[in-house]
C-alpha cells in the first residue's frame, strides 16, 4: 500500500484533518468542533483514516497541536500555512488567515519560508468569532450571511474594535431599522478595515485563506474593492494549515 500522511490543524473553531499522498495530492479532509467532550466525531475520523490509508507520518497545528502526541512533527500556523499554500501558489505572496480568533497576515517565499507575519492586536477584532458573535446578535443566519450582503448597497462600518461594543452599536443599528442585507455587509466592511490596519506588502499577490474565507466568500469582493487589489482564494481554504502540517509530515520522514 502506498504511504499517506495526515495533517491536524487544532484550530480554536474546528479541528481540521487533511490526508495527502507521496505526490502531495489531497485525497481525504474531514473537520469537527474543537471545543466539545463528545469526541465521537473526531474518533470516526480517525478510524475512516486508519481504515483506508497507511499513514506514514502526523504533522499537527493549530492552538491544540500539543493535544496531539502521536504527531511526527509539530508546527506553527505560520509554517504550515506558508509552506501548504506555496505548494499550491508558488511565489511570494501575502497570505491572510482569517481564523477563529486571531488575524494572520505572513509575507510567505516563492520557497515557502515564512519571511514576515504581523497579527491583529485588538482581541477577537476582525475575526470568525467577532462576524459570529455580531451576527448573532444581529440575528443574522450565519449560512445566508454571505448571500444577503451580496444585496446591498451599505457603506458604513462598525466603529469599534471590542466585540462587546460593535454588538451594542449593531442594536442601534436595529433600532435605526437597518436591514439585515446592509448589516451584514456592515459587518464584512468591518472585518476588512481592521485587516487594513494591519501592516501588508502592498506589491505581494495576496491569497485568503481559513473558514471565513470559505463559510463567508462574499468577505473576498469587499477585501478587493477595499484593499484596491485582486484577492485569490484557494479551494478549500479552512484545510490549507493542515495541508501544510501533512507536507511537513512527509518532507520529515
């Protein structure tokens, strides 16, 4: 049988599995909750990968990688992102990861080094948690979000970075009758300006990646019309970290 490597991507959202084989082809990906005592979820993948790939080597990311001790190598996000991404995008780049509660801007080389990476600095501002906290309070359903934005013509944003505070102005926002469509672009609007405020290479290519670039793809148009610049986005952004951790797996054996 031939050798496969797996990749977990602990993420402070979901935990994310992504199996490749020796010519680094992704050939199964599988994801659940990170923060639940039911791991019969992640216990049914893990036998689905034992049952149909001869797994040569773990590699582990993410907030809880030290949770995995069976795992060969243990990486960064940083890492992992910037070399599964240069596997795909060979060149220089700036990759922006949208993750569950922190923003990850990494100047990432044409040989997948990480050469320079900043973070948001303001709490969750700019984050998964932030659009779905938001939302929640706007009573926004999560999965038409990006489908209703689409719809309007909004312009303004969220003035505050706390969560707690862009909630209380999103009720005004109610309050004032604004609709859902031009709340939920609000929102997007917001997460961009803070991802703004982050320094960038402006004259790197830039690739988004993370479940806000998958669960919410209408955040990409905003990004571009904001940042003045073309925004790619690879297909399965949320297994891209595992992607990386898998090669890192394979290129240790």
């Amino acid at each position: 049988m031939s050798k496969h490597f797996l990749g977990i991507d602990a993420g402070s959202s979901f935990t994310k599995f992504a199996v490749i084989n020796e010519a680094n082809e992704l050939v199964y990906k599988g994801l659940v909750k990170t923060l639940t005592r039911n791991k019969d979820e992640e216990n049914a993948i893990m036998k689905t990968i034992k049952e149909n790939f001869s797994i040569a080597g773990i590699g582990a990311t993410g907030y809880g990688r030290q949770y995995y001790k069976n795992a060969n190598v243990i990486k960064t996000e940083l890492y992992c992102a910037s070399t599964g991404l240069t596997e795909l995008f060979p060149f220089e780049k700036n990759i922006i990861d949208i993750g569950g509660e922190d923003v990850k801007i990494i100047r990432s080389g044409a040989n997948g080094k990480v050469i320079d990476f900043y973070m948001n600095t303001k709490c969750a501002a700019g984050t998964g948690a932030f659009i779905t906290e938001v939302a929640d309070r706007a009573e926004i359903n999560l999965s038409e979000m990006s489908a209703i934005a689409e719809k309007s013509n909004f312009k303004k944003e969220l003035n505050s970075f706390c969560t707690v505070f862009a909630k209380t102005e999103v009720m005004q926002w109610i309050f004032d009758n604004v609709p859902a469509e031009d709340i939920a672009k609000g929102i997007y609007i917001s997460v961009v300006n803070r991802i703004k405020k982050i320094p960038m290479d402006k004259s790197l290519p830039i690739i988004l990646i993370g479940g806000v670039a998958k669960f919410h793809p209408y955040i990409k148009t905003i990004m571009e019309d904001y940042l003045m610049q073309k925004v790619d986005v690879p297909e399965n952004p949320q297994y891209i970290n595992a992607f990386g951790a898998a090669l890192f797996a394979k290129n240790s054996e």
